[in-house]
C-alpha cells in the first residue's frame, strides 16, 4: 500500500484538540509548565518570553512552539503597548524526525518569525477558532480540530522551505548577547560593501529583528544599521582620499550603495559636506 500520504508523520495527522484561549497581557505570569503542546501566536503589541532558562523578546508577528514540560512565562514588559497572545493547546502528535508531543524544527526550534503571508492565514485561523469557542455550534470540537490540522501543517511547510545554509557561509554560533554583537560588527565588516540588511542578519542568526537590534544597541550603544552606515561613510572617506580617479558612482558602489545620489546625501549629512567638495579639500 501506497505510503506516500505519511510523509510528514508516521501515521494519520490526528491530534487531540484541548482549547484555545487568547489574552492581552496585563502582567507577569508565574513561570509554569504543562503535559501538552501549545502554539502562541504573538497577534499585536510586545513582551517578553521565558523559556526555560533563556529570554526571548518577542512582538507582534511572531510565534512560540511551548512543548510538554518546558518551563515558560510570560512578561510583560511594554505596559503601554501589551503583547495580544492567542493560544492553541494539542496533543497526540507525532511528526517524522521529532519526539512524540514534540514540534521542534531545526531551524528554528522555539521562537518562528514566518513569512507575512503564513502569519496571516495563521491570524485568521487563531480569529475562526476564537469564533468557534465562542458560538458552540454543533460540531464545534471537530472545527477546532480541523483549524489547528491547517496550523500545523502551514508551520511545518514554512519551516521546510527555511534557508538551511548561512549567508555567505557566515556562521553565528551562540545567542550570547555579547558574542552576536561582536559577531554582527564582524559580519558588517567584511560584507559592508554587499546589500545587508537587519532581517537578513536576523534571519541567519534565528532571531526576531527586534531582538538582534535590542541586543547590538545594549552592547554597542548604537543600532545595527547607524553603525553600517558610519562604518560604510569610515570606508568611502579613506576611498576619496587614496582614489582620487575613481569616480563618485564607483566608491558609492564600494561600500554599497547602488544609487550615488543617496549615497551623497548620507555623506554630507555624516561629515558636512559632499563627497566631491571633501575630496577637493587639501589634505594635510
């Protein structure tokens, strides 16, 4: 018999549906465990999870895989702009590869920042469901059911079409605070001239934009992308000195900007003055 139809769980996709429930977050919960699985979709505003033993801030758009006995809680730590947490509560799952009750993807095991268009359909699953809990039409249960199959199913698709290799064979190791700042300036300084940006820097490290930011402001003083750029505007002023033939366009693209008129504008606002008039400037 043709066994095609399992290739993502060893058997039929037949969890156990237990509840849903979705909060805005007014304060800090005591940290907790559970015997079940839940996904917690992030629906607006910010907080901060704890999970077992690491910090993750997390913001709207983003989603957390709790499993059977992780220790979690959730802070909060923006009163004026809440984290609007949705929860979904399952078990009986089984998926290849994993551990039974277990979703642990290997590219991002425990917090997921999917594509906008993932986290919309996810959005108006969590808003179908919500419904669902709220109208006990007949059969409610099985269309709890049916929408949670559809969530998990869209995070293991958006999981299995994740990048497997770094950029540019670039490799971060470790989520330490220090270590990731250090290994962002490291990473500027031998791509500055590349097309970066912060998503993409985040992305290959597996952590949400907002958090590598947080991390390289508190350990640099600065954020990611006023730091490129002083490092980009460092490198094109030793280039207008020592190049003195090449052309504007040229020593734009080298430190990578494609469009030579923005590239002047950040010049002039860096230093005062426009890359021609600092070139022509007698050097002593």
């Amino acid at each position: 018999m043709c066994q095609a139809q399992y290739d993502i769980t060893y058997e039929d996709l037949n969890p156990t549906f237990l509840f849903v429930f979705q909060t805005q977050r007014q304060k800090t919960e005591t940290p907790h465990s559970h015997d079940f699985t839940k996904i917690v979709l992030i629906l607006d505003g910010e907080g901060e999870f704890y999970l077992d033993g690491q910090v993750y801030p997390v913001q709207k758009g983003d989603i957390l895989l709790l499993n059977p006995g992780t220790v979690h809680q959730s802070r909060l730590t923006h009163p004026e702009c809440p984290a609007l947490e949705f929860y979904a509560a399952f078990t009986n799952v089984h998926f290849r590869n994993m551990e039974e009750n277990n979703i642990r993807f290997s590219c991002t095991p425990v917090l997921i920042h999917p594509k906008e268009k993932t986290f919309l359909s996810l959005s108006r699953l969590a808003a179908e469901m919500n419904a669902e809990t709220e109208q006990a039409h007949p059969g409610r249960y099985f269309m709890l059911k049916a929408c949670l199959i559809q969530m998990l199913l869209l995070l293991y698709r958006a999981q299995a079409e994740c990048p497997k290799t770094d950029i540019a064979g670039y490799t971060f190791e470790s989520t330490n605070k220090k270590y990731v700042a250090e290994q962002i300036v490291d990473y500027m300084d031998q791509h500055y001239n590349e097309k970066i940006s912060l998503d993409r820097i985040a992305e290959n490290m597996y952590l949400s934009p907002f958090y590598v930011s947080r991390i390289f402001k508190s350990e640099i003083g600065t954020t990611p992308i006023n730091y490129l750029i002083n490092m980009r505007m460092e490198k094109a002023k030793q280039l207008l000195t020592a190049n003195s033939d090449v052309s504007i366009q040229e020593i734009a693209q080298r430190v990578g900007y494609e469009d030579a008129y923005h590239f002047s504008k950040l010049f002039k606002k860096h230093y005062g003055e426009s890359p021609t008039k600092y070139r022509q400037k007698p050097k002593s």
